[in-house]
C-alpha cells in the first residue's frame, strides 16, 4: 500500500501561474498533521503567521510558528536569505518531502510567492473556514520560481460603483493568491468621488454621494483609505490611487462651482457616458484644487506611484491638456511621487519616471512607442485582452462589451512583449487587469468577471513566454475551480474549460 501514494488534487506542475520550473515527485508527499509546526527566523514571522492564519481553520491544528532551529517536529520551514540569485526579490524555491516543506528566498515577499504556490498543493477544503475532517496531505516535488515582469496588477473601480473597505479587502486577498503585487483603485470619476480629501471636503460629501444608476454612493475617510492601504501591504501588494483628470471630473465639478469655467457646479451625473467633462484648464484655483489633492493623497500612500489619470478628455483641447499637465506633472515630484497615468497623457513629454498605461485594443501607437523610447516603462492592459468588465459572450448578465467580447481563452492568449508594435519586452513594466464596475455591483460581480480572466493575466505577468500554452493552461485553470468552490466565490464556468 505504500508504494502507492493517493491521488491529489494538484501537483507542483498544476500551479497557476505556472512555475519556471517544477518536478513533482509522488513519493515525496508530506502530511501535515496536529503535532506539525511552522518554523520561521524573525524576519519570516509575518509571513510564518500568515501562513498559520490560512492553514488553522480547516484543519483544527494549532500549528504554532516556532524558531527556525527547533527541529523537533515535522512541519513547514520558511528560509529566509542566502537563496539562488536568479530568485530576485519575489522568486522562491519549495521542496515538499516527506519530512517536512521547505520555502526558501531572498525576501519576505519571495516567501510570500512560495505561500501561494504551496496553497495550491493543499486539497481544497483547506480554503474552509471550518474544521474539516479529512488528512491534509501535500503534493511532493520541487519548484524554482520567479517572475516575469516586476509590475502585476490589478484595478478596483470604486468610483462607478462604491465598494466597502472589507470588499476590497476580499479582493485583495483573492488577487494575492495569484501573485498580484499591486492595486491600482480607481477613485474618483464622472458618477462619484471615493477619497476624503480634508482641505476640499464637500468632494466627498457631496460627490461621494452618487453613483451609477443612482446606486447607493459612498467614500473612504482617510482612516478607512490607510487602513485598506496597510491590509494590502500585509499581503504584499503596493496600493496606487487614481484621481482622474483633467476629464472624468463631474463628481468633483459638481461638488465645487468654482471648478468650472462659469463657476457653477453642474449636475450630479449617473449615466456611463465619458468625454463630457473637464476641469477649466485656464484658472488658478484649478491648480490649487489638484496640489491639494495630490499633497493630501501623497501623505497616506506609501507606495511610490500616483495615478493622475489623463483618458478620455475629449472635452479638453490638445493645447489646453498639454498646458494641465505641464502644470500639474512636477506637482508629484514635489511631493516624492512618481506618475502613473493612462497611455493618453505620453503626448505631455511625462518625465522618464512616468509610467504609461496602454489601454487601447489597437496594435499600434506611434506616441507611446516613442515614449517607449524615451525611458518610459509601459503596463500593457488592452481592453480587448485585459480588461475583466468585458462580457464573455452575448448572453453573460452583466458587463460591457464596447472593446469585443473576452472569453477565458481571449484574456489569456496575447503576449504583451509582442502586443504593441515596436514596442519589446525590456520597454514593458508589466501588467494589469482593470476591472470596471458600471455594471457591478456586489462582490459576487466583482467575482464573476475576475474569476477565471485574472487567473490568466497573473501568469502572463508572472510565468516564462515560453510556457505561455492555452491547452495546457487550461487544464491547470480547471484544477483552480474547487479551490474557488472552498472559498465561496462566484467564479464564471466557461464553457472553454472543463471544470472538476
């Protein structure tokens, strides 16, 4: 009987997103039991703790997180340090033997990556948040891992619609789970203002009232904002925060007049229209109204990144958009912020520093590959590849389907080295999934256009070119669906895949 080893749900060659390299060894399973530990060095604890928290709910264990030297009992050991230099600071190394697991990296956050993958070698029902009855067995073998591109995102649209910081916070934790290490949230736009801003209040009291269809608004108070920002730190995922502008500005221009050319506050809108709006580009407290928003949001954003925007701003000249962000592009520097910002705001000559969005389904773009060219880094999300607010098909309930329809096999076959034309790989920062909520409502949405696409966009962000293979993919993805399951998420069944 021993010479077979059971069955499992996955193995080290199941991972999404998949491995650079991975050899299971059936032989080699591990049990976790109740006299197991987690073992940690200090700098590990956060991560060791992690861990624990994933793993107590279903199996009942206690699993205390002990010194790395305690060698007495079986368990997991987290390694921190002195790990392949081809790692990075994200990669890792997992060997699962019949003696215990071993996680090994460079960093806190490489032990993090190796948490997600060994999730994956659990069965399932450790994703319960109640004790199950059943053996916790572990898929044996070992996995060398690090990442493709260093920017892997993916974006909230809280304007549209507003989420509460505990929904963002599950999503947060499922993006986690798939290698995700930023969070761009989308805060303000035509239909609603999200962020307290304390030297402008009435932005949120007045526009963070509204949303779309007249839904019920709301807005984070900053408080609320740090704490969402610290949650996704504990994750390991950076937070950007947009403000959009000079367009998409209607929440913001209806809550003060002087906003407008004609110093009127105009209408509260909760249509899905875009290009209408626009800050008045020639008055000075236009400018005022931005450093106060940029230096307010500066102070509880640790992360490098601001996004300022710059899409759709059909309402504004050429001449008068490249005058806005001549003026406002140094504010962030002086506020020790980089730019981040929608591929539009390239014909403003950003600083090098600046990071471009490139949102558009069009292969070509002159401007950016001329950015491109200049030391700019581009994030590649074209909408008919990355973005998750995209209907499947004709018949899916709810999403938009202005860029075509992306079925599971559509988000996940493009490569975003070869997307752009002119534009290579080492141009490339990385990647994102924006998910727009004009249609979305309830996390059940959120998880429903996400779940399976993201999966898909978090390894094309993360895995190898050379292992990028829908057939093979597939059958990966459909081992992710009782994980889903556990976990109570309302994930979309294509019918592209043949779901266990």
């Amino acid at each position: 009987m021993a010479d077979n080893p059971p069955t499992l749900e996955r193995s080290v060659t199941d991972i999404v997103p998949v491995p650079v390299r991975a050899k299971a060894d059936p032989k080699a399973n591990f049990k976790l039991t109740a006299n197991s530990v987690i073992r940690a060095e200090h700098q590990a604890r956060g991560v060791a703790d992690y861990l624990a928290q994933l793993l107590r709910p279903a199996t009942g264990y206690k699993l205390p997180v002990v010194e790395r030297h305690d060698k007495g009992r079986p368990g997991i050991t987290l390694q921190l340090g002195d790990a392949d230099r081809r790692l990075g600071d994200e990669g890792y190394q997992l060997t699962v033997a019949k003696d215990g697991v071993t996680l090994w990296a460079n960093t806190p956050k490489g032990l993090f990556s190796a948490v997600q993958s060994l999730r994956q070698l659990f069965p399932s029902a450790i994703n319960k948040t109640t004790v199950q009855k059943q053996d916790w067995i572990v898929s044996g073998g070992t996995v060398f891992d690090h990442p493709r591109f260093g920017w892997r995102s993916a974006m909230l649209d809280v304007a549209r619609h507003f989420f509460k910081p505990d929904q963002v916070k599950r999503y947060i934790d499922q993006i986690a789970q798939y290698k995700i290490n930023t969070l761009h949230l989308h805060l303000t736009d035509d239909q609603g203002w999200r962020i307290e801003i304390k030297s402008w209040p009435k932005l949120a009291e007045i526009g963070g009232k509204t949303a779309v269809g007249g839904d019920p608004g709301g807005y984070y108070t900053q408080e609320q904002y740090k704490d969402i920002v610290n949650y996704a730190a504990s994750r390991h995922i950076t937070v950007i925060p947009e403000v959009d502008m000079p367009g998409h500005t209607n929440a913001a221009q209806a809550s003060y007049g002087e906003l407008n050319c004609d110093g009127k506050p105009v209408p509260p809108r909760t249509d899905i229209e875009v290009g209408y709006s626009s800050l008045c580009i020639p008055k000075p407290i236009t400018y005022k109204f931005v450093e106060d928003v940029i230096r307010e949001l500066a102070a509880i954003t640790p992360g490098p990144y601001l996004n300022i925007g710059g899409d759709e701003a059909h309402s504004t000249t050429p001449a008068d958009y490249k005058t806005f962000y001549d003026k406002v592009s140094p504010m962030l520097s002086q506020y020790d912020k980089k730019i981040m910002g929608w591929h539009n705001i390239v014909v403003t000559n950003p600083p090098t520093s600046a990071v471009p969005q490139y949102w558009d389904p069009a292969t070509s773009n002159a401007d950016v590959v001329a950015a491109a060219k200049r030391g700019n880094k581009i994030v590649m999300s074209p909408a008919n590849k990355a973005y998750l607010d995209m209907k499947y098909n004709p018949q899916t309930p709810i999403g938009l389907h202005w860029a075509g329809y992306v079925e599971v096999k559509d988000a996940y076959s493009w490569d975003p080295a070869t997307y752009l034309q002119g534009l290579s790989e080492n141009q490339i920062a990385g990647v994102e999934a924006p998910l727009w909520t004009e249609t979305v409502r309830t996390s059940a949405d959120i998880e429903y256009l996400a779940f399976p696409r993201l999966a898909g966009a978090a390894e094309i962000g993360w895995s190898p070119a050379s292992t990028h293979n829908w057939d093979n993919y597939r059958v990966r993805l459909a081992k992710q669906g009782p994980i889903w399951t556990a976990q109570g998420m309302n994930f979309y069944r294509s019918p592209q895949v043949d779901w266990k």
